[in-house]
C-alpha cells in the first residue's frame, strides 16, 4: 500500500466498513511510520481485544479441565477416557497460554474462579445432576487442577 504524502489524509479504509482492510492499512501505516495516519482510537481497542482474548483461552482451558473433574469425581460411573484426555489436552493449552502470555499469570485467579462458575453449571447440564450437587466455590487448587491424576478420586486429588 502506498500513501499520500500529506499528513492529514484520512484512512482509506474505515473501521466499521471492513475490519479486514482497516487492519491490513494500519499495519502498513505502522510499518511506514506513518503515525499521522493511524487510527489511534481503534487501533487501541484492537489491542485491548487481543489481550482479552488470550486471556478467554486461558479462562476457556481452566473451564474444560474443571468440567471434566467435577464430572470425573462426581459422575465416577460415567468416567471415561474422553474426560482424561480432555483434561490433558486442555492443561497443555492452559499452560502454552501463560507461557506465551506472562502478563497473564497476575489473572490466573481471576480466570480459574470465571471458569469454574461456567464448568459448574455445565457439569449439572451434562451430567443431569442438580447444580447443587456441585460444590459454589471450587472444591480444588490450581495446583490439583494442572497436575492431578485422574486415576485419584476425590476433590483436589485428595482420595477423598
């Protein structure tokens, strides 16, 4: 893309008219230093979102490992090698998430509270049981849930 010399030539691309476009011409503009042209409202929303959906991955990942232990202890009949392998599959995407995005690792807290309200209501959904049956606040650490054998039984590995 090329631009026009003047300093205050508008974007040729709106925001709300192509997002497609808009993002390819403030990559350029980025690129040829062309300050005067960014769209700095938008291109600061923009920013904002990618971090916020780095962070819905890591709530997301959190979420499905959670589900898939509260089923695991609370539907123990029902166990199957699906919930395992979920589990593990979502702790590895848990962890390539914070080690890709360290600025994450302040909201983890924030993120494993989030995605347990979700899993618990999921959990009563899938499983049929009342949400009830599922403990309000979450009945493991983070620890347990990241690294917790799924051969344990019982809340937080405990064997409880």
């Amino acid at each position: 893309m090329t631009f026009a010399k003047h300093p205050k030539t508008p974007p040729l691309v709106a925001y709300e008219d192509d997002a497609y476009g808009w993002a390819m011409e403030q990559a350029a503009l980025l690129r040829a230093r062309r300050f005067d042209l960014v769209d700095v409202e938008n291109m600061a929303e923009e920013i904002e979102s990618v971090g916020r959906s780095e962070y819905a991955k890591l709530e997301s990942a959190l979420r499905v490992i959670l589900l898939h232990l509260l089923k695991w202890d609370f539907q123990p009949e029902r166990r199957s090698t699906s919930w395992a392998i979920s589990v593990k599959v979502h702790r590895v995407h848990a962890r390539r998430t914070l080690q890709r995005n360290p600025g994450l690792k302040s909201h983890v807290a924030e993120a494993f509270a989030e995605g347990y309200e979700l899993a618990r209501i999921e959990a009563a959904g899938e499983t049929g049981l009342p949400e009830s049956t599922f403990p309000q606040a979450c009945p493991y650490d983070l620890d347990a849930v990241m690294n917790r054998e799924l051969g344990e039984t019982g809340p937080a590995g405990t064997g409880a």
